[in-house]
C-alpha cells in the first residue's frame, strides 16, 4: 500500500529564504528598459499577425526595433560604466 503524504519543500517553496537578494533585485531593475523594449516590440509584431503591416506598422516595428537596439546598447555601456572596462 502507497501512502500519499505533501513534500514539504512544495509547501515552503517561497519560504523568506527563497526570496531574491538586493543584488538580483538591481539586476532586474537595471534591465527593466529592455525588457519594456522587448515588449513594445512584440505588441507591435502581435498587431500584424493576421493581417499584412500598413505603413504605420511598418514604422511601429522600426522604431520597437532602433527603441531594443537602444536599450541593449544602454544597459551594456552602463555595465561598462561600473565596471570600469567593456561589458
């Protein structure tokens, strides 16, 4: 006969020490203009799915691309920037 019993690290997977450290919370905010880029990038991509891109799309599309180019090249000279050498 099999018991059925919980595992307990189901019931304490978010236990205070399974939070995010300072250092993981900075990272994610440092990247949080690229993240926003990226989904203005796909909301204008999802737009077009079903239908063929206007002019306007078309130029939505450009400026989410140059705007997560932008945003890559940001967070890349701002890791330079602290660390004092190329990222």
């Amino acid at each position: 006969m099999n018991h059925i019993v919980t595992v307990q690290d189901a019931v304490t997977a978010f236990a205070d020490f399974m939070e995010p450290t300072g250092a993981e919370l900075a990272a994610i905010d440092a990247e949080m203009p690229v993240i926003r880029a990226e989904m203005d990038l796909l909301d204008a991509q999802i737009i077009v799915i079903d239908r063929t891109p206007c002019e306007l799309d078309e130029r939505r599309i450009r400026r989410a691309r140059r705007k997560v180019l932008a945003a890559h090249r940001d967070l890349r000279n701002g890791a330079a920037d602290q660390t004092g050498g190329v990222a």
